[in-house]
C-alpha cells in the first residue's frame, strides 16, 4: 500500500480514495480524512504519535479495515465498535492495556494486538462469531476468557510470548482453529533444546549477499570455510524485536531441535562469536529452483494462502508433495514440536513434487507431561494440512482425468474432508495421513 502525504490529502488529490496511509508523525487524526468518506475503505495510520481517534469516526462509514501500529495508544478505541463495517482491526506495538468491550466492531475478523501490555481480554470477545485471525503474541495475558470458545470460526491465533499456566480445554476443541503459537508462556519454558547442533564461529563465515528477509530475520548467503573446505550457505540472523508469531529465539530452538528430516531445511550449525551478539542459524543453500508454493494470505483471503494464477500441479506431483509434508509435520510432532504455521507460502517446491517446510516462526514445544494435549496439538496441525489439501487439489485440475487418476484423487478429496473435521478428535494423525498418502503414490 503506497504512502500518501497530508499535503495531497489536504490538496483534494486523493479524492475518491478506496485506500489511504499516512505516517508522518501525527499527533492528531487529520480531519481531512473525513472528506473521503464516500469512498474510504483501508485507513492506515501506523507508524505516527496517535493516542486516541476522534469520537465521529463512524463517519467513515465504509471503512472496513483500520491499522494503528506504532503509536501512543494505551486502550483500543470505544469508538471502533461503531464502525458498522469495519472487520478487521490492527494496533501493533502500542501501549495497550485495556480493551474495552464496546471497542469490538460486531463484524471483527482480524483483530491484531501484538506487542502491547494486556493483561486481560473482555468477556465479550465471545460475541466476536466471526472472527478468523486473533493475533496476541507479546503481551503479558494470564488467561484467555471462556467464553471465546463461541468463537467457533477462529483459525489463526497468536498468543505466544504472554503469561498463560496452560492452555484452556476448549482451545482444544475448536471447530477450525488450524495456526496456533504459542511458545514463551509458563507452562512451556523448560523444554530442554536439544544441543546437538555445532557451533560455527563468525570468522569462518564470508558473508555475502542477502538472500531474503522474513519478520523473525534476515537469510545472507555466506560461505563457510572449514577444515573440509569450502561450501556455500546460508546464514539466518534473527531479529531480536518480537513478531506477530512470537519470539525469535523460539524460532530458533524450534530449527535445532527439529533434527534432520529430508522435507526440512537441514541446520549446519549454530552462529557463534557474532561482533554484535547476534543469534544466528548456517542452513544448507536450497537449489535456486525450488520456488515458493504461494503467497500469504491477503486482506481479503485473511486465512487463506493466495496462489499465483498459472499455477497447476500433476496429481502425482501434489501427491508427493502432501505426502513430504506429511511426513515433515509427523516428523515435528515426534520431537514435541508443532509447527503453527503448516501454510502453502511456508513451503519451497522444486520439480517432481519435491518440498520442504520452512519458517519456523510459530513453532512451539508441546507439553510433554500430556499426551492427550499432544494429540489433541496434531490434530489442528492436520486441519491445517487439510487447507494445503484442498488448494493442492483445486491446483490439479484437468490432471485427474484418467480412471486411475480420478479415483486418486477421490481418495485424496476424501483424506481432505477427514482432516477437516469440525469434531477434532475424529481427525487422524500425521502417522495415518502419511499410510493412506503412500499407497496413493505411483509405483
């Protein structure tokens, strides 16, 4: 979303605006705003001094979407609860303490509060029924309130990094939940990492370009000189600023303590001797032919991956790629790790169906003294896996057109309804998921 400037806004040049952001420092909500009423859609003020909105915001009665991130705010808004058509809500990185109740717009789906100081969410959160993406990672909550077990539509939420004792039953029951992080509260800080992984010191690493930059770091390629020589690599220096999915740092525990898998990016070694102190990861160099599967959800998909339009797979092709897959998060769940983030944009691909899973920045431990827990963990994993199904399968077209192929892919048609099951403790495990897409393979 381009940056546009108060001047033009106050010229009259954006009349008839659909979307408008501006950050420049501002103390105040710029009354000129409300000239684009007619018209105004996306607001974002990010990135500016605001402490509070003016109390006829409503104004803008088109207004669907509001980000606030960066700013002064120490409560959400009352007045956001007016909005008749705003669902989709983003204060980031305030001062927040207090959510009040009539703050909650009645057509919220996307509600972002990372990195705030909440203590406590209202009640009322339970009316949100529409709500998909709750996004609470970096705060200071000790309980989730009961009654969000109504909000049966949730699928992404973020409460890593906060206060919490355990995680509440009915979280586990929830009818689509399928993204979960939640690393950093009490009740999973003393999961031993595993220190299996070498260091590998600075000065043996000549670090070059960058390759790429995620919220949780930034990939360099870098080749690493060791007494067997000479190889290229790649090197992840994490940031140490907390991300929508949580900590850093529990990102990186995740990565070394997966262990090797032939669908996971394998770990080389653990940075050490950074000048600046910096945590850092040495990961193989994935082939430059291996491409990303998708795009991230966009405002308007919320939950779901967006796929470039040319995109098509062969049925043997996504079979074997489910199956990797499959067989990485089986691999994940064995080392008492979730990954919390299973989403197509998440995976690299390269001919043949080959795959790896990457991005470990919402994985979290999984509490080891409850298996039922565990279980329970997997199996919103597999609803996850069960959307990564289905957009494989819509991306297969005309390629199921054989009589062995039909039948393949009402097999698969059928594996993805059962994981998708809104009754969480009927869907299978990675371990059966991984038995039935085997036998689907060609031989």
């Amino acid at each position: 979303m381009p940056l546009n400037t108060l001047e033009d806004l106050r010229a009259g040049k954006l009349a008839g605006s659909r979307r408008l952001k501006l950050a420049s420092g501002l103390s105040e909500f710029p009354r000129e705003i409300f000239g684009l009423a007619e018209t105004l859609e996306i607001l974002d003020l990010s990135g500016n001094a605001l402490a509070t909105l003016p109390d006829d915001l409503p104004r803008l009665y088109k207004l669907r979407i509001l980000f606030c991130s960066d700013n002064r705010f120490t409560e959400l808004p009352a007045v956001l609860g007016q909005c008749a058509a705003l669902d989709m809500v983003g204060f980031k990185a305030n001062r927040i303490r207090l959510v009040p109740a009539a703050a909650l717009p009645a057509r919220l789906r996307w509600l972002i509060l990372t990195d705030n100081e909440l203590v406590e969410l209202p009640r009322e959160i339970g009316r949100c029924t529409r709500l998909q993406k709750l996004m609470l990672a970096g705060n200071q909550l000790r309980a989730l309130p009961a009654e969000m077990a109504n909000c049966t539509g949730l699928e992404l939420l973020r409460i890593a990094a906060n206060e919490l004792a355990a995680l509440p039953d009915w979280l586990l029951t929830l009818p689509k939940l399928s993204w979960l992080a939640f690393a950093g509260n009490p009740f999973c800080q003393d999961v031993p990492v595993q220190n299996g992984v070498s260091p590998i010191h600075w000065d043996d690493l000549h670090v070059s370009h960058q390759l790429g930059e995620g919220a949780s770091g930034v990939i360099h390629h870098a080749e690493w000189r060791s007494a067997g020589g000479a190889q290229p690599v790649a090197l992840k220096l994490f940031k140490g600023a907390m991300t929508s999915d949580g900590l850093p740092l529990n990102e990186m525990n995740a990565c070394m303590t997966a262990g090797a898998h032939p669908n996971l990016i394998p770990v080389l070694g653990k940075l050490a001797a950074h000048p600046e102190a910096a945590h850092g990861l040495v990961m193989a160099l994935i082939d430059s032919n291996f491409r990303n599967l998708a795009g991230p959800p966009s405002l308007d998909s919320c939950t779901r991956d967006v796929y470039p339009a040319e995109s098509s797979f062969d049925l043997d092709d996504a079979i074997r790629l489910a199956l990797g897959i499959a067989s990485a998060a089986e691999h994940l769940h064995a080392q008492g790790i979730t990954h919390g983030d299973l989403y197509g944009h998440n995976i690299l691909h390269g001919t043949d169906g080959q795959a790896l899973l990457g991005d470990f920045g919402a994985a979290s431990f999984v509490p080891s003294d409850d298996p039922l827990v565990a279980k329970a963990l997997q199996r919103i994993e597999v609803r996850a896996f069960s959307c990564l199904l289905e957009e494989l399968l819509e991306l297969c077209g005309q390629s199921a057109d054989s009589t062995v192929n039909r039948k393949k892919a009402q097999k698969l048609k059928c594996l993805q309804a059962d994981c998708a099951q809104e009754n969480v403790s009927a869907r299978p495990l990675f371990a059966e998921i991984v038995t039935q897409l085997s036998a689907l393979m060609p031989r």
